[in-house]
C-alpha cells in the first residue's frame, strides 16, 4: 500500500461526505434549474435578468460536478480493485460524464440562443432556431435523467446488476426521456400542451 492509498483510506469517510456534498449541490442545482426555466418560459421567452439567474445556477451545478469528480477520483484510487469492479460505480462516474458534456453543450451552445427562442409559438422561428428549441427540450431530459441516475446509484449500498445490464437500463431510460422530451415541444408547440402553473 502506498502512502496515497493509506491516506486516502484513513480519510474515505470525509471524501465521502464531500462526494455527497456535491452530489446534492449539483443535483439539487439542477432540479431548482428545470423549475426555474419552466416558470421562466411561461411568457414564451427567456429575457435577461432570467438568462443570468439560469447562469447563476450553472455555477452552483457546476461546483457540484468539479467535488463530484475530485472526491470520485479519491474514492477511486483509495481502492482501485474494489471500485474498478463496482457496476454501480463504474456506472455512476460514467453517467457523471454524460453530465459533464451535456452540461458543456447546454452551456456553450443552447444557453447563449435562449433569448431567441419562442417557446410559446413557433409559426415565425426558423428551422436553426426550431432544432435549437427541440435541444433545449432533449438537453434538459437528458440531465435530468442522469442527475437521478446518479443520485439513486449513490442512494444503493450494492450494486443491483452488472455494469452491462445497469448501462441498458440507464440508456433504455435516457432515451424514452429524450423521445419523450421531443413529444412535449411538439404538443407545445402546436398549442396542445400548456406549461403548468409554477
């Protein structure tokens, strides 16, 4: 054992308590985030002032995700064979990237055209701005899936499946969100679907 190792397993506790940590700031971020953009986009429009709130909450998820990542790779070398086969989390720190790029796309790619885009009718919008309204819905599903994926994963004290099984399951879930992500926007758009009263 080396001296890392030995420090790292005489300070496991603390390492998982910053890992938890994290775990709630960035997924508590991310739920107070979708609840925030749905109240924002009752008006059809995101402005502003809304814009840098829902930036000020990237910041906070962001922070979360950065002791999500330090305190797993801790975790990770206080006990590499025990961690390297755990399905559960292996699978966790696999679903953090997905994270981690979705989050980089909704960042630099979908936040900036927000104030573009009409999320109440679509008739006047071009087809870019249309496809970016379409990501907007299939960016949130996506993190929203995952931030529970990973959130019930750290709630396990077992793994309850192989990695394999445990990927499908995670994938299987991701894309019914996304399709029905795409289902949504389309309802709304057409005027079908309201947004709820938040």
């Amino acid at each position: 054992m080396n001296l890392l190792t030995f420090f790292l397993q005489n300070n496991i506790q603390i390492i998982l308590g910053i890992h938890i940590v994290g775990v709630v700031i960035g997924f508590g971020g991310a739920i107070v985030t979708d609840i925030l953009f749905l109240k924002f986009i009752k008006d059809g429009k995101i402005v502003s002032y809304e814009l840098n709130i829902l930036a000020t909450m990237s910041k906070i998820i962001w922070t979360g995700i950065l002791l999500i990542c330090i305190s797993g790779l801790f975790i990770l070398l206080s006990d590499i064979d025990r961690y390297t086969h755990s399905a559960k989390f292996l699978l966790k720190m696999f679903v953090v990237w997905v994270i981690v790029i979705n989050g980089l796309f909704l960042n630099f790619v979908v936040t900036p055209k927000l104030p573009t885009i009409n999320f109440r009718d679509v008739s006047h919008l071009g087809d870019k701005t249309k496809n970016i309204r379409k990501l907007v819905f299939v960016s949130g599903a996506i993190s929203a899936t995952s931030w529970w994926t990973v959130f019930i994963l750290g709630m396990l004290r077992v793994s309850p499946a192989s990695f394999l099984v445990l990927l499908s399951f995670y994938l299987l879930i991701v894309i019914t969100a996304i399709i029905g992500s795409l289902v949504v926007n389309s309802l709304l758009s057409k005027g079908i679907l309201k947004l709820p009263s938040l």
